[in-house]
C-alpha cells in the first residue's frame, strides 16, 4: 500500500459522503472502498449527517481540526442530531493488532 492510500481513502469517504465532486484523483481501489464505507453509514446512520477530515475545522470539536503528538488516531468525524463519530480508517486487507516503538510492538508479542 503507498503511503498515501489511506490519507487517499480518508478524504474519499469525507468527500463521497458529502456528495460532492472529488478533489482528488483517486484509484478505483480507493473510490471502491470509500462508497462501500459510505454506504455503511447511511445504513447505520440514515442519509443526514455532517461528515469531516480530522485536518479540517470541525463545528463544535475544534476550530483548527484535531492534531496532537503523537498522532490521533481519529481520521474522520461524523455528526448526527444526537452523537459525535470518531472514526479511525483502516484499508482493507490485513488488520495490524497493536501499534507503537519497536520495543513495546516487541514486547507485546
């Protein structure tokens, strides 16, 4: 997976679920995913919701997008009338169990 596959599949759901046209120029690899991972929500959550990329101004969270060291690990934001989403993305495939320095990711197993 190139490194910006999944910055790539984040703003494909952001932007598929707002229904607007893409900015970018993503793969059929990535549009695939995302309008599966749009459709999810819209079963779950019904067609009225907000939808935001955590490196963006999102109402009532935060005005600068969320940022912290390290890393969050909320990718995308979903807001309905009653509830906040915070929302890690993952790309299909293999699921990685843990995350961290070498030391500790050698610890764990």
């Amino acid at each position: 997976m190139a490194a910006s596959e999944g910055v790539d599949l984040e703003w494909a759901i952001v932007e598929f679920g707002r229904k607007q046209k893409p900015t970018r120029n993503y793969s059929p690899k990535i549009k695939a995913q995302a309008e599966k991972c749009v459709a999810h929500i819209e079963k779950s959550l019904g067609k009225s919701f907000q939808i935001y990329h955590s490196d963006e101004p999102i109402p009532g969270v935060s005005a600068k997008g969320i940022f912290a060291k390290p890393e969050p690990k909320t990718d995308v934001v979903i807001i309905t009338k009653s509830k906040k989403y915070f929302v890690s993305v993952k790309m299909e495939g293999a699921t990685q169990l843990a995350s961290g320095q070498g030391s500790s990711t050698a610890e764990l197993f």
